[in-house]
C-alpha cells in the first residue's frame, strides 16, 4: 500500500447518539467479569469525582446462558435483573425495550450480538476487542452504515492519565516527525497463565492472544501517534505454555521451579503430566462457570494453539517503523515504550502491577531532547480499575464532552486494532510479510 494512501478515522464514520439528557436503557449481553466491574459494580458505588453512572444507565436486562452463575451474581451482589438466555433475543427486546446493547460476552460472540442490536438500530458498546477477525469487523461495520445504530469499543487504555499525558505531549510536536516506536510488553505469570486456561487459548475463540491482548497496546500507540499501520512482519511462538512446555509436571523443568505449587494442589497429592492449574477460575469475584467450564483446564493441554509470545516489525505511514514485541510469561507485567522522533526522544516505563514485582517498581515517562537536559513528565494518580481509565472512559461514554469524547473509540478503530493483531498472528504461522491492505 502506498503511504500516500491513507485509513478512514474515527470522524469519517458516525458516531453514537449518547446523549447525555436521559438515562440509558441497557441490555448487558454476557455476565463476564468485565462486565461487573465496568459496568453493574459503578451503578452501585459513589464516585468521587462527582459522576454517578446511576444518573446515565440503567440496565434493564441480562443475556446469560449459565443460570448458576447468575444466581451466585444475585445472592453475593444482591441484585436481580431480567434474565433472558441467548435464545430469547426478541423476548428481551420487547420487554426490556433498551436503546443500548452492551457486549460482554466471549470474543468470538461479539458479532453476533453486534449485529443483532444494528439489526433493530440499537447502539452499541462492545468490549475489546470489537471481534476476533478482520472479515468480521468489515461485516459489522457494513451493519453499521445500514442502522441507525452506532458502535463504541471499550478500549479504556486511551484513558489512562499516563497515556493522555502521552498523546498531550507528541501532539505538541516537541517531539518532531516520528520515526521509530520500540514498544516492549510483559504479562507476568499470574495475569499471562489466566489466559492458557481460559477460552482465550485456542484461536477459534479469541483469535489469538495478539487481537485479544494486544489489541490495547495497538489501538493505543495508533491513537497516540496518529500513524496507521501498511505492513507487518511477524515471529511468535508457543514455549511456556501448552503440551510441550518445559515447565509441565513431566516436562525437563517440571514444578520445581514453581514456587507456588503447594497452592495448587492438597498436601500429599502429586500432579499429573496434563494437571497443573495456576489458580482457580472463579478469579477474585469468586462466581463459578460452570456451563463455560465443565472439566478443569490446565496450562499445559494438547488443544492450546496459540502463540505466547510475538516479535513484530510494522511498516506505519509517514515513513516510521514499529518494534513490537509481547511475552506472557514475565517475572513482571507492563511495558517500554520508546518513540523517537527528528527532535528527541520519549521514553517510558510502565509497571501496571508493582505490587506483583520482586524488586521496587516505579513508572517514569521521560523526554529527552537532541539537545538539552531530560525532562520527566508528570500525571495525575488516579484510583479505579486500570489506573482510574474505566471511571474517565464511563464517563466519556454516558457524559460526554468535547474533551473528553475525543478519546472514544469508533467501529472503525476497532476494526484497525483487529487487523494490526490478525497481522501478527498470521505472519507468524504463514511465515511471511502481511500487508495491512490484505485485511483492511
């Protein structure tokens, strides 16, 4: 693709009627953890910072296979809301009558229910990634064009205050024409295994770790920089987790490295080849999944066929280039990131769980002009789920701004992060350069 060419932004394509006049009507499709702590725990919480999502939405009904799971949600939370299972989508709608459709299902369902709700000219919010697959996101943004309806992915990264501070500074343009981006991400081994024994670990229900993880990080540098991607160049593998790790019980390494194995398993009982959980899939907010999970998962199973790390090479446009690389098996989780532009230099270290590091752990973000002393920059400190970006992007999504609208993420943005990830993916197991014009 020609670097004259440019992508369609987020202001050639509609964007929702959030009017910030009435309270709108939800129907939450899919009881996720992510979807309690987005979007049911703030209804039921004070904020500090004066906006009460409570005054902006109320949810009006429940998509949810697992019953069992909805009932332990109600008794624990004390909360009851229409349930409905995903074969009464019509029923819902009638009697719910909602004006929104939030989709926080499984990755590889958000189609689905994102075309369902266009259908009957509803908005949309979905979480990240918006779909699993590129073709997806082109049938869903063709809904998009037809319906009165309109889509906002949830990327909540964008509103980070280190990452608005980013964006405030390179738009500036003391940093100068930009050439090169080495972006170097960690998910330690708590938050990276979640993934190997979940739903997340086999393509035909995520996609692959770089559209459902990775997404963030690619939605993020494109929306910090302004540069939209043309080609990628990609190598990833699978050697931490699945069939042949080292580190499975019967592997070369086995558990002994693994200090947390009396954890895992009850004393006097030894693991299996195949049986070595990392902890337990009720997660903190301790609501079973039964219907999603019959059997225990493990680590180490044959049916894992993702990769669990990638090393990627992206052409952007405007002549810079992109370093990429993600492990999920770090002794820390965050990045580095560094942007080096004609006039200087930014650099950033960004631990996203310090209380998880073996060793003192401070972020820092510094500027380093081609002539003169570093200068460090500040943000603010925030409390809230990730870094305080969940309660700024609610905010941004039911009370809208000038400000703090400009952030919000179009179908379009979701399509590109998904394409960006489907890139990695796909270079990697096809061994050869992928041209962003194949998938968007």
């Amino acid at each position: 693709m020609p670097h004259s060419a440019s992508f369609p932004h987020s202001s050639a394509f509609p964007t929702a009627n959030r009017s910030s006049g009435h309270r709108r009507r939800a129907l939450v499709c899919g009881l996720s953890t992510r979807a309690i702590a987005l979007f049911f725990n703030p209804l039921c919480q004070p904020s500090a910072s004066g906006f009460q999502l409570a005054d902006h939405l109320e949810i009006v009904g429940l998509i949810e296979p697992d019953r069992i799971r909805v009932e332990a949600f109600q008794q624990r939370y004390q909360r009851c809301y229409p349930l409905y299972h995903p074969d009464e989508w019509n029923r819902a709608l009638a009697e719910t009558r909602p004006d929104l459709v939030i989709v926080t299902v499984p990755d590889f369902l958000h189609e689905e229910y994102i075309l369902r709700a266009l259908e009957k000219d509803l908005d949309v919010i979905s979480e990240k990634p918006m779909v699993i697959s590129s073709k997806q996101a082109h049938r869903v943004i063709e809904a998009e064009k037809r319906s009165r309806g309109t889509i906002q992915v949830a990327f909540n990264y964008r509103y980070h205050p280190l990452h608005t501070r980013l964006k405030e500074f390179i738009d500036s343009g003391r940093l100068g024409r930009i050439i090169q981006i080495d972006l170097n991400y960690c998910l330690d081994t708590l938050h990276g295994a979640s993934y190997f024994y979940r739903w997340n670990r086999q393509r035909k229900y995520s996609g692959s770790l770089a559209i459902h993880k990775c997404c963030h990080s690619f939605d993020l540098i494109r929306w910090i920089t302004g540069l939209d991607p043309r080609m990628v160049h990609a190598l990833g593998g699978l050697d931490y987790y699945g069939k042949d790790s080292p580190h499975r019980p019967g592997g070369p390494l086995g558990n002994k490295t693994c200090p947390y194995i009396s954890k895992w398993f009850k004393p006097g009982e030894r693991p299996s080849d195949q049986d070595h959980p990392i902890y337990d899939l009720q997660g903190d907010l301790g609501l079973p999944f039964p219907l999603q999970y019959p059997k225990r998962l493990t680590l180490y199973d044959p049916e894992i066929d993702i990769e669990d790390n990638y090393s990627a090479l992206f052409e952007l446009e405007k002549g810079a280039r992109m370093t990429f690389s993600v492990n999920f098996s770090s002794p820390w989780e965050g990045y580095r990131l560094a942007i080096a532009g004609l006039q200087g230099r930014l650099e950033v270290q960004h631990y996203s769980s310090p209380a998880r590091c073996n060793f003192p752990a401070k972020s820092s973000a510094v500027f380093m002009p081609l002539f003169g002393e570093p200068e460090p920059l500040e943000w603010e400190t925030i409390s809230g789920g990730h870094g305080g970006a969940d309660a700024k992007m609610l905010q941004a999504l039911f009370q809208p701004t000038d400000e703090n609208s400009q952030a919000l993420a179009s179908s379009w943005d979701g399509l590109v992060a998904v394409a960006m990830g489907e890139g990695v993916w796909r270079s990697a197991v096809e061994k050869r350069p992928i041209s962003m014009s194949e998938l968007i």
